[in-house]
C-alpha cells in the first residue's frame, strides 16, 4: 500500500513541470530562466541546511515537510526538492534548451512515474535513448541523489546524441 505521503511527494514532483514549462513557454533565454532560478536555488539550498541549525526554521519545515522526507533527508543530506533545484541550474547551463527541457521532464515524470508503479508492480521499465538513460541512473548505486543524476545523465546522453560525429 502506498502511503498518503508517498502521493503528496510525487505530486510536488508533477509540480517540478514548472521549471522546464516554464524555460519553453515563458522565458526565451537560457540566462533570464537562470537568473530566476539561480536565486530560487539559493534560496533552497539556504533553507534546506538552516532547517538543522535554526530552530525557527526546523519547527516550520518539520511541520510541512518531515513526513515526506527520507530517512537520509531527515537525518540532514540535502532534500530531493533541493536536488530538483540543482540539477536544474546544471542542466540548463550545461546543455542545449531543447535538451534541458525534456531532461527535466524525464526527471520530473520519471521519478513520479517510477515511485508510484515501482511500488505497486515492480520495477519494469521500459523506454528510448535519453528516457532509457534516466531510468537507468535511477537505479545506478551512484551517491548521488536522483534528481540531480537523472537531468544530468539523460541531458548528456541526448546531448552527445544529437552531436555530429
């Protein structure tokens, strides 16, 4: 049975849709969509390590966020949320805009995908090149957190795709 909280996390992770959305429909150029984001990053990562030192902070992130949280995220790694903020900073300075947009909606549909039919029927996952690529850095014992490792793979695998030889 999948928790109520397992279903909240994966619907903040539809909710990450905005980023690469937001780069196709709204912001033209790479550098204004990475202004915006940049300060949002910064203030996430700020938030994020304040949340084990500040105690005003700890008490309203416990409040709206603990129950979702992993184990390793409660136990004071940065959160996924962070990671989605990073990786998407990363993957838009790093590669073309058609390619940072489908990485992040890999990631964003991805990991939603993944968590909630994973759960339910297993792990059976089936898809072409940069999809393919995001599925397997999922699974990869890399210690690097998902939502930082699927843009970054899948983006430079469809990068190096798209690139003449």
């Amino acid at each position: 049975m999948i928790l109520s909280q397992e279903y909240i996390r994966k619907g903040i992770h539809l909710l990450n849709l905005v980023i690469p959305l937001s780069y196709f429909y709204v912001f033209t150029e790479k550098w204004e969509v990475l202004k915006i984001l940049s300060l949002i990053t910064l203030c996430f990562i700020v938030i994020d390590i304040s949340r084990h030192f500040v105690p005003l902070i700890k008490s309203i992130f416990s409040f709206f966020f603990d129950k979702m949280l992993r184990e390793h995220e409660l136990k004071g790694k940065l959160t996924g949320a962070t990671w989605v903020m990073i990786a998407s900073c990363v993957s838009i300075v790093l590669f073309s805009k058609p390619v940072a947009i489908l990485c992040l909606v890999y990631m964003s549909l991805g990991d939603t995908a993944a968590g909630l039919i994973g759960q339910k029927y297993g792990k059976h996952r089936i898809a072409l090149s940069g999809a393919l690529v995001a599925m397997i850095m999922e699974i990869m014992p890399i210690p690097l957190d998902d939502n930082f490792k699927i843009p970054l793979g899948s983006g430079g695998i469809m990068m190096m795709l798209l690139s003449p030889i």
